[in-house]
C-alpha cells in the first residue's frame, strides 16, 4: 500500500504533533505531587545533607531513622545532585523524571532516524505522537519515580549492543548503562541478562563476557555503603528481605501468583492499556510478517520480557515503562514493512487517542483544581508549631520538611494497621503532637468522618473543609 494512503501529510502530523507536546509542557505546571515523589526525595533530602541515605518519616521501621542500605542508589544520588543544586522543592524532585523522558525520546528517535535516514519521516512523527498522546508517559515524565530512568539507560544500553560497528567498545558502553540501570533500581538487572543473552545469540562471545564483566563490576558499586556501614551485610540483609512492603512476595505461593498474573502489567488501568491494546492489535494483523522484525530487537524484547516475568515482585502498572520503547519499536518495524488501513487499525488509534488526550486534560484540570500543594501546606503553619512532632501525609514533604523538628509519615502507620481506632493510640505512643489529614487529594481509609470532633488522645483543632489538624490532649484518658 502507498504510505500516502495510510498517513496524512506531514504539516498535518506536525501540527498535531506540536500540539500534544504544548499540552504535556502544561502538565508540569503545579503538577501534584504523588507520595513517590516525597517517598525518594526525603532519601535523597537526607543523602544531599549528611552523605547518608536515611529516613525519618519511616522511623522505627528496620532502622531506616539511621540508615536506608536497600534503596535506589544512582536515582537517589541524582535527586540529591538535583537538591543541592535548587533545593528541595517540588518541581526540583520532578525533574529527574523530566531529564530522563528526554534522554528516552532522544534515543527512540535516534533508532528511527537511522531506518529512515530522515528527521521527518511520517514514521517518525507517527511515533512522536504516540509517546506524547500517552497518558502514561505523560504522567511518568514528571514524577519522582526510578522507572523512566531505569528505562532510559536500559534502552540506550539495548542501542549500544545493536550498533555495527565497534562491537567491543560498544559492547562496554552497553553494559556500563545496564549497570547504571539496576544502580538505579534492582529491576535494572533485566537489562543485564538481556543484554548478555543477545550477545550471545550474535554469537560475540568476547563482547558478551566484556559487557559481563563492565555490567558486573559496575553493578557491585551497589554495595559500596553497605560495605561501609558498621554490621552492613547483616543490616541490608534484614532490611531486603523484611522491608514492608515486600516482605510477602518471598513465598514459593507469593511468587505464582504474581507470575500467573503477570499480564495485568500492560493492562493495569486504561492508560496502561492504550499501549498495550495498540501493540497486540499491531502484531496480530501483522503476525505473518513477524519475522521481518529485526532479530536484535525480537530477541532482546523477548528476554526483557521473560526475565522480568521470573524476577518481578509485583505486576504494577508502574513498570510498564521497562517495555514501552521496544513496543513502540516493533509497532513501527511492523507497521513500516507493511502499512495499512483498517476499521479496526482506526477504532484502536481513536481509543488510545481519546484516552491519552482525556488523560492529558485530566492532569491539567487536577493540577488546577485545588490550591498548589506546597502553597497550600504553608498556609497551615500558622496553626502549627516548628517544636511539635507531627503524623502528615508523605507529600507534607513539600516544602514543610524543614519548618518542623519531627514528622512521621501516614504509611508508617499503614505498615502497622489501618484500622481507624488504631490511628490515636499509635500516634500517642509515639508521643506525636498533631496529626494531620487531607480530605480532598490524599483521603486514607482510616481517617475518621470529615469533621470528627475527637480521636484516642487527640481532639479537632482545625478543619476547613479539606485539612484537618488534631492535636494531642496529654490530659485525655485516651477514650
């Protein structure tokens, strides 16, 4: 089929293209703030200040109050360079995720680029307005989460091993970003079994054991603070296997289950979906030319795949980034060798669409409908005390971390009970002075109907509608 007849012209994928982009750049305008966001940036805080990775507001949880030996190690790092540098603030801990979505388009485009010797490909503006009409990338571009910077060095460690010419030097580039990658994150390791496997299917068997022994050595920098911590393998040892919200994913049961239910990854919620939808669509009708995608590329996805099946604690939506640049390769490779046009080809482009520019407009009205967060957690100060030790929520992070001298954070107490009668007694014994609640953006199952009066040892301070304060009333039988 003639390729006019399957794409518009190219001032017309231009002018949808740089709309998309206008609208992702919006969405980082007051973008909210996730509990990941606060989560890593109070490790990287801590790291930027006294060298060490730690945290408070999980204190009394395995010793992470001293120091936090089973974390994402060059991630952090990297918020803590991005802190040092402009401080704390929201839009600084966000920005991680920024730098790295670039560097992921960067290097998607280079791969395209050179199968059509041309920036302007139809081809290549068509990929464009996948990954920017992608909710989910959108959302992830600007978030304080390891995942788009694990699945930007992964990706360029996969264009290191492709590349024709200079097979060993690239070979030792490739494995010191798979390395790069598990520092990052420990789903990072995905990248190195990948990367050795397709070394070995090319049969270059010097480069394979040279990009083992680069990925190796630089993924054991991993373990250059426990080394130095005092007891630190026995440390990480116990804080790897009984850390909270892994600790049930090491059973034979645990694992089947996960492994069984693997394919909830791709379709998790609706902006997971979209991709996911499109990819199997694309390689169902294209099934009898399958072997015209480029070998490298099948088998690498391939062994990405299977091996994050094996090792995944959890089938979240959140790794989804892991995969979603080989599946946008292998939508082109199949699509470019074959184009066509379908009534189903245009029902699932309108669905992703619909769903992706929803999505986009969703951000946008969320960031706008209510008072900017850090803005918003100011005004409660006035109601506060810097002296007092306070029970928040993980966003209060934002920029109240350094107004107090005490903060524990809402999923400390999770990883005990949530049970609503629990919350007062639990802050009590940990001699907090205020708890405070967000209705509208982080409303938890434990809290107590809006406008509760009194809770075990605590009573209402203020309520406005969306926060609510409770101070602690030592004189209180706790009833």
């Amino acid at each position: 089929m003639n390729l006019s007849m399957s794409f518009p012209g190219n001032r017309f994928l231009h002018i949808v293209l740089f709309v998309l982009v206008g609208l992702t750049i919006a969405t980082y305008y007051h973008r909210y703030p996730t509990g990941d966001d606060a989560w890593i940036a109070e490790e990287s805080y801590w790291l930027s200040k006294n060298g060490i990775v730690r945290s408070e507001f999980f204190r009394g949880i395995l010793g992470w109050e001293k120091q936090l030996l089973v974390s994402h190690k060059l991630f952090i790092a990297i918020g803590a360079v991005l802190i040092k540098l402009f401080g704390h603030q929201l839009p600084t801990v966000q920005l991680t995720g920024l730098l790295f979505f670039c560097l992921l388009v960067f290097t998607v485009t280079s791969y395209i680029r050179k199968r059509e010797y041309s920036y302007n490909s139809p081809y290549l503006l068509a990929i464009l307005i996948l990954i920017f009409s992608n909710r989910f990338l959108i959302r992830t571009s600007f978030e304080n989460r390891p995942d788009m910077v694990v699945a930007a060095l992964g990706f360029s460690s996969f264009l290191c091993l492709i590349a024709s010419r200079h097979k060993l030097r690239n070979a030792a580039f490739g494995g010191l970003l798979a390395g790069l990658a598990l520092l990052s994150h420990l789903n990072g390791v995905i990248y190195l079994l990948a990367g050795v496997g397709l070394l070995v299917y090319q049969r270059t068997f010097k480069a394979a054991v040279l990009f083992s022994i680069i990925a190796g050595c630089t993924s054991m920098t991993y373990f250059i603070d426990v080394l130095m911590a005092d007891n630190g393998i026995a440390v990480w040892l116990s804080q790897f296997k009984s850390d909270p919200a892994t600790q049930n994913a090491f059973t034979i049961t645990s694992k089947l289950l996960v492994m069984a239910t693997y394919p909830r990854l791709f379709f998790y919620t609706p902006e997971h979906a979209a991709l996911s939808i499109l990819f199997v669509y694309i390689v169902w009708h294209q099934r009898k030319i399958l072997n015209t995608i480029p070998a490298d590329l099948k088998i690498y996805s391939l062994l990405l795949f299977i091996s994050f099946w094996i090792l995944t604690k959890s089938p979240s939506g959140s790794y989804l980034t892991l995969f979603i640049p080989f599946m946008l390769l292998i939508i082109y490779e199949l699509y470019r060798k074959k184009p066509f046009t379908s009534l189903g080809l245009k029902f699932v482009l309108i669905l992703y669409m619909v769903i992706g520019l929803y999505g986009t407009i969703e951000i946008i009205y969320t960031n706008n409908s209510q008072e900017y967060i850090p803005v918003a957690y100011k005004k409660l100060r006035s109601h506060l005390s810097s002296t007092e030790r306070g029970l928040v929520p993980l966003t209060f992070f934002f920029n109240e971390y350094e107004q107090y001298a005490y903060l524990l954070c809402h999923e400390n107490f999770t990883y005990f009970s949530n049970r609503p009668g629990d919350l007062g007694p639990w802050a009590n014994d940990r001699k907090v002075d205020f708890i405070l609640m967000d209705y509208v953006y982080r409303p938890e199952p434990y809290y107590p109907p809006a406008g509760t009066k009194q809770l075990p040892f605590y009573n209402l301070s203020f309520f406005d509608g969306r926060f609510a304060i409770y101070k602690h009333q030592p004189s209180t039988s706790g009833k």
